[in-house]
C-alpha cells in the first residue's frame, strides 16, 4: 500500500491479487469432455486498422489462428461468429447513436466478412449476432448441444465487450468458459488487461495460448479428453 501527493490511498498489484485469492476468487473451471472453439468478430471491420471499429490485433490473430489450425487437427468445432448491423432492429438504432461505426456492418458488406487471413476451413460454423453477447438471438447453444461441447474457448474482439460477455454468461448454460490471454484483444490496451484480469477473477479461466494447444493437440483427434486429472489447464 502506498499514498499519493493528494494522500489517497493506494494499493499494488500484488495486494489486491491477494485480496481475491484471500476471499476464494479466481477459482478454476477447467475443461470438460469436448471443447469447442468461438472466434469473435474476426471480421474486416475490427481487423482493418483503418476500420472505425478495427484495432491493431495482428499479433492476437496469429494467435488466433494457432487454437482454430490446433481444434481441427483435434476435430473440435470451431465457430466464428460475425457482428451485424439490422437497420429495422430499434435497439441497434438506438446504440448507433453512441458507436455509429456499427451502421457499416450491413450483412451484404464486405465489412462482417471474415478476415482472410483466418485459417478457416469449410466444415467450421459461422453464426451472426446482433448484440454485445454472442449468445444472444443466435444458435450458440445449439451447435454446442448439437456437437456435445461443454467448454467454449473464447477467443477474438473486443476483451471488453463481446468476450467478457459470452465469457460471463456461459456458467448459467453450464459451459465452461475458457479465455486465452494472447488470443483477445481490445482497442485500449488499460481497458483489456482490465477486463481480463476481472473475467480471470469471476468469470472464466484466463490461460495462456500455448497451454490451450498443447491440451487440443493431446487429444489425438478424436475429440473427447479430457486435460488434468483435476480438468485444469494451468
């Protein structure tokens, strides 16, 4: 702990970590029986710099990019979900008037197309929300119970918006939700490594990438195993 000039009290890094771990926070989840893997908004319009909406995110698609090529040698589902603008819809009108970058994600545009240079094959899903949660008017639940994937491994943009969200809905539909640290991104890098120490705490495991391939890649595609003995991967 220490004082500012003004004499407001602060706290290190270190001590709130303790805090929470101190009153039962940042527990694990773990993995369960079959995984599947959810790309975010790996679209034009978030990947293209010069995009409204896009963000400097080469390095988190890379990264991206390891989990899907590492989910289909497993034989996992891997499901990219597009964000889309619907001018009749009056709850996108309304939150156009606070991003208005929002209106140019027509269906027709080229702008809620898949970046090409997502390793994407033929048999992935694709689905389209709306909204900030991916689960919300959309066929998530169902390609998970259609495929037996109760762990959803979150990957793409925004860290504080589309993923924390799905990141914090998936335990009420019993699915365990997993983040990948260097495979999300967000465009104010204050705000992403915020939000995701705050979805480590309450609402999914955050695990570094390499440890999310080397669980996919042990499971000899056959598509059910299950990681640790305890389910955790980290």
């Amino acid at each position: 702990m220490y004082y500012t000039p003004g004499g407001q009290r602060r706290y290190l890094t270190e001590e709130i970590e303790r805090f929470y771990l101190h009153r039962g926070f940042s527990g694990q989840m773990g993995v369960g029986e079959r995984p599947a893997v959810l790309a975010i908004d790996c679209i034009n319009a978030f990947t293209n710099k010069q995009s409204p909406l896009g963000g400097d995110w080469d390095k988190e698609i890379q990264q991206i990019n390891r989990i899907v090529q590492a989910a289909h040698q497993a034989a996992c589902p891997v499901i990219y979900s597009h964000s889309y603008y619907d001018e009749s819809d009056q709850g996108l009108r309304l939150w156009a008037r606070k991003i208005r970058g929002i209106e140019a994600l027509t269906m027709d545009s080229k702008e809620v197309a898949l970046d090409s240079r997502m390793a994407t094959r033929k048999s992935d899903l694709h689905l389209f929300s709306k909204y900030v949660s991916v689960y919300y008017q959309t066929g998530l639940l169902e390609m998970l119970s259609e495929n037996g994937c109760d762990t959803l491994f979150i990957c793409g943009f925004s860290t504080s918006a589309s993923v924390r969200a799905v990141a914090m809905e998936s335990p009420q539909y019993g699915v365990r939700p997993v983040v990948p640290a260097e495979a999300v991104g967000d465009r104010d890098d204050y705000v992403h490594r915020s939000n995701l120490s705050d979805i480590e705490k309450k609402f999914a495991d955050v695990v570094p990438v390499q440890a999310v391939v080397d669980y996919l890649k042990g499971r000899g595609g056959n598509g059910r195993k299950k990681g640790r003995e305890d389910g955790n991967l980290g």
